[in-house]
C-alpha cells in the first residue's frame, strides 16, 4: 500500500505543478535565486574586511 499512497502523491503533485505553472504567472525561482547569490557575493565583497599580510604567515 505504501507504494501506491506515494506514487499517487508524487502524480497528484505533477498534475497540480504542471497546471498551475500553465495558468498563473509562477516567477523563475532558478533566476531568482541566481539573483540572491550576485547581490549576496556583492554584499560580501563590499563590506569585508581588507586581508592582512600578517595574517597568512600563521
């Protein structure tokens, strides 16, 4: 019973996924999410602190 309970949700997920992405405007979550990292790696860059020389002789 187990197999048929989870392939049954696994299709009706796809069923659901498939005609929502057709009939509403889902945003793009993989440019979203690429978007989230430039600005994150942006952020990082600006605001860390400057390396020492001292530092890398430990």
């Amino acid at each position: 019973m187990g197999i048929i309970r989870s392939g049954f949700n696994f299709l009706a997920g796809t069923v659901a996924g498939v005609y929502i992405a057709q009939n509403y405007n889902v945003p793009n979550v993989k440019k979203l999410v690429n978007t989230a990292i430039f600005f994150s790696k942006h952020i990082e860059g600006t605001y860390r602190k400057p390396k020492n020389d001292r530092d890398d002789d430990s």
